[in-house]
C-alpha cells in the first residue's frame, strides 16, 4: 500500500479540513497541477494547488492556496488538512 507521500494532488481531488469550530469542510483542488509560489509568509517557493471550499464563509472568494507538503504530510501537526479522495 501508497503511503501518504507517494500520492499526487490533482485537479478534482476532494481535500478535508477541519475548520476554527473542530468541524470538518472539504473542498476542491482547481489547479490541473500543483506549481510553485512564494509563502505569503516567509517568501519560500513552496509547491500549491488551488482548493475551492464551497461552505467557507470567512473567506470572501472561497479560495485558498493549499501546500502539497502539508496536504500530504504525516506530521500531527498537519492533521488539520488532508487528501480525502483522489479522482
């Protein structure tokens, strides 16, 4: 069996997330492939996709850019975000 590591995020995927209530929301990757960007944060390049999150009411346009790394990360601290399904 694939570990985490060894799976690809792509166009379609469905991601889950668990929101500031512990409630989970899940959305959907946009990007036709990951590519890179700078942290808006610490102006690393970093490898995203897109996610639509369809039931986000804090964000105005319901989209995000999402690491791979932490989509795919085994880490307990990267818990929050995962991979759901793959299509």
């Amino acid at each position: 069996m694939k570990g985490k590591r060894d799976r690809q995020v792509k166009a379609g995927d469905l991601i889950g997330y668990f929101n500031m209530d512990q409630k989970i929301e899940y959305g959907i990757v946009l990007s036709g492939e990951p590519y890179n960007t700078k942290d808006e944060y610490s102006e690393d390049i970093c490898t995203v996709v897109d996610v639509a999150w369809p039931e986000d009411i804090y964000n105005c346009d319901g989209r995000t850019k999402e690491r791979i790394e932490t989509i795919l990360s085994e880490e307990i601290a990267n818990e929050y975000i995962w991979l759901e399904s793959s299509s």
